[in-house]
C-alpha cells in the first residue's frame, strides 16, 4: 500500500500527508492557477481536507470580499483540480471542489483551506502482483453483520491465545471474498479474475441491505493489472453509529439454515441480477439508498420517501414484467366494445373525449393492480398493501395536525412494518428464499421462512 502504516492513523483521523508541491487549477486556457505547499489532513467530522499555501498564482479574480470558486459546480469546464506530491514522491490528485478567494488571494503567499470528497493515487503495481489477477480492498466503520463461517486466532495483549469466528470467506466464480471483522472496523479483501468497479457496489448493497447500514469506505486500494490506485474518503463520522432496519437473519438455531449459505447466496443473485439487468439493479440500490438515509430523519420524511420508494420499485420492476405476463386480449376487446357504446350516446364532443380517454386508462396497470397482483402470486399480504396505501395516502395529502409522542411512536412502528412490503419486493427481485425478520407494529419481530416466488422472468 502507498499509504503503509498511515492507514492506522486514516482510521483514528489523525492522518497527515506533508506535501511539497501542490497545484490547483483550471482546465479552461484561461483558468485559474495557483501553486504552493501544504497538507492533507482528516477534521474531527471526518472530512478531508489540505491546509494550502499558495505561493504563486495566475488568473485570479481581484475580489475585495470572499467569494467562491467555480461560480457554477455543475459547468465542467468551470471545475477545480487539484495535484499534490507528498515527501515520499506520491501523487495524489482530486477535482470537484471548491476554493474560498479573497482580495489576498491574488497576492501571494496566502493560506487556504480546500475540503475534499476524496484524494486518489495512481500508481504501478510490481510484475509480480499483476500475475495475481485483479485485487480489491477497502475498510469501513459501519455496523457489519454478515455470518461469519472461519475462525482465527488470536493472541492477546498478555500472550493468551484464542479462536475467534470473525471472518466470512466467499468463493466465487472465479475469485475469492474475505471480510474480517476487527475491533473498530471491518476490512474486505477480493482477489481473483474480476471486475472491482462493478463488484464494489455489489458488495456495498450486500454489506448494507444485510446490516441495516450505509457503509463508507475510508480507505480502498484498487488494482487491475499493472494499474493500482488508491483513494482515501471524506465520510461522516456521525453516520457510522446510524442504523435503518434489515429484513435478513444474521444467525439461526434452524439446522436448515445454520450453514448460511441462504445468506451467501443473496450476494450472488446481487451481482447476477448488476449483470443481467443493470437497470433493475440500479433502480433498486438507489430507492434503498434513499430509504436508508430517510431513517434518519423526522416521520413524515420517512413515510414520504418509503411510499414513493415502493411504488419506484413497482414502475421500474415489476409493472413491466407484469404487463408482459398477463393476457389483455380479452381486456382490449371489452375495451373496444365499450367505445363503441359510448360513440352512440348523446354526449357533446368533449364529454365523449373524457370518457373514451377514461376508458382507455383500463388497460395500465397502476401501483394498487400490481400489488394485488403481487397477492395473488403470495410475494406479499394484503395487510402490506393496506399499510402501504394509508401511507401513500397520508404523504399525497398531508394536513396540519398535532403531535406528540405517542402519535409520533406509532407512525415509526407503522413506517417499520411498511418496511416488509419494501424487503419483500427487493428480495423477490433477488430471487431470494430463506429466514426474514418481519417486522410488526407495536410488537417484536419475528422470524419467517420467504419462498420466493418467480414473477420477473
């Protein structure tokens, strides 16, 4: 690793990068530059960020007050860069930031500080490790609870030794996973033939949906052939404490289930389902993704963003598989034969528009008909779709009311258990059977068997 025993100092934030020469600068002809030294640095919030001096610098803009720069993040051609190379001869680059300028700022020396998403590290890998085929690590903070099914010793402080089930290793198709379990922090490990941009989101999706978090990942060292890089993260260090709620069962006393392998098989139809239809897979990472970060927040946000979550999942999933299984032959023709009883009618030309236009409408398939369609095949309950209805009811047309505690206490139960609805439609798209949690309003979950049932294909 570039960063070598750094790493140690990343995950307790007292990381510091002394860098000789550092550029900052524009692509555009006649962008701003500006050069100098610093460091790069990790704040108590978790972000990173370089203590700047500039030394030299073009192009500036003569501001008496401060002002930041790019005036517009989103135009490309207005964005930042940044180039620094550490004592040791590392380079780390990174872009998408901003600078805060002032009327000193185009008469150096001056100092500034310039907070970074991440820093990268390209460099090349030995012969050696390129004959290995591709490798890919990162750590993490987050809450972790994947089965765990090897144990390694360890020895203590006072030299005792111990064996300690904290590792979970995957062979796959061609590649191998290990995910250790430390004290403060879990460490993933892939090497093989594979790739480790497609899988990493794979993994991030397994490891979260699992665990009921939003892993970060501080630290990742990519390598693909001779080519290695290296990224070190901002994150947020408030968010590796918060928790949403998972549907999967980490352990199990059932004899049929004890060996996980139910649990295992879940990443495997992850990253099946990334490769066969990517916009499935997209689709739900990110109404998960929006879920997760909603748990965070006050009731009627989480009500409003489950909701409409489900119904995502139900437009982007399983409406259109729906609509190639069913038979509207005999719909169409009920359909046909309606219009043309209502063209004899007298009606004005614009009521008889409305109602043909209605009439129409019989054909689509809306949320409310995929659900029932979902309960017919025993994918979810009819308590999931009335849960979910009142919900979706309550966020389409919100009124002033008065909370309280107890009021407050029974929306979260009732978000929770509309979270089954939500689980049940994400594991059935992962064609997933084995233990779930279920989760019950006003009292403890409980563990049920999922069979899944085939409605996509």
């Amino acid at each position: 690793m570039t960063i070598g025993k750094k790493i140690e100092h990343l995950r307790t934030g007292e990381l510091v990068l002394h860098c000789v020469q550092v550029e900052v600068f524009q692509i555009i002809d006649d962008g701003l530059k500006m050069s100098g030294h610093g460091t790069i640095k990790v704040n108590n919030a978790g972000t990173i960020y370089m203590e700047f001096i500039c030394t030299t610098s073009e192009n500036v803009p003569h501001k008496l007050f401060s002002e930041r720069l790019p005036k517009d993040p989103l135009n490309k051609e207005h964005q930042l860069y940044l180039r620094a190379k550490t004592i040791s001869g590392d380079v780390y680059v990174s872009d998408g930031f901003s600078i805060q300028i002032n009327m000193n700022s185009s008469n150096p020396p001056v100092h500034h500080y310039i907070f970074l998403s991440s820093v990268n590290c390209c460099s090349t890998a030995e012969p050696h490790q390129s004959k290995d085929g591709n490798y890919l690590y990162f750590e993490f903070a987050e809450h972790f609870n994947i089965p765990a099914n090897k144990a390694n010793s360890v020895v203590s402080s006072l030299g005792l030794e111990s064996l300690s089930r904290d590792q979970t290793v995957l062979e796959m198709d061609g590649y191998s996973i290990s995910m250790v379990k430390k004290l403060n922090y879990t460490e993933v490990r892939v090497t093989g033939c594979f790739d480790p941009d497609e899988l990493l989101q794979c993994l991030k999706f397994y490891i979260g949906f699992s665990s009921a978090s939003m892993p970060q990942f501080v630290y990742m060292l990519k390598r693909m052939g001779e080519n290695k890089q290296e990224i070190i993260s901002s994150i947020v260090n408030k968010q590796k404490l918060q928790l949403a709620s998972s549907p999967m069962v980490g352990s199990i006393g059932d004899k049929k289930y004890r060996d996980s392998v139910y649990h295992y098989k879940l990443l495997d139809n992850i990253i099946s389902l990334r490769k066969k239809n990517p916009r499935q897979f997209e689709s739900m990472y990110s109404q998960w993704e929006r879920v997760w970060y909603s748990f965070q927040s006050k009731n009627s946000i989480m009500i409003l963003t489950l909701s409409v979550a489900i119904e995502g999942l139900l437009n982007d999933i399983c409406i259109p598989a729906i609509k190639v299984k069913q038979n509207n032959l005999e719909l169409e023709a009920e359909i046909k034969k309606v219009k043309r009883q209502i063209k004899t009618l007298e009606l004005t030309d614009d009521q008889r528009s409305r109602i043909l236009g209605s009439v129409s409408y019989w054909k689509n398939i809306t949320a409310a008909k995929a659900l029932d369609y979902l309960i017919e095949q025993d994918v979810i309950t009819s308590a999931d779709k009335k849960l979910w209805q009142e919900l979706r009811n309550e966020s389409a047309h919100p009124k002033v009311r008065e909370d309280n505690l107890a009021k407050e206490r029974l929306e979260r139960e009732k978000v929770s258990s509309c979270l089954n609805l939500f689980h049940k439609i994400v594991l059935n798209t992962l064609a997933f059977s084995g233990p779930i949690w279920i989760l019950q309003a006003g009292k403890e979950p409980v563990c049920a068997e999922l069979i899944h049932t085939e409605i996509l294909n």
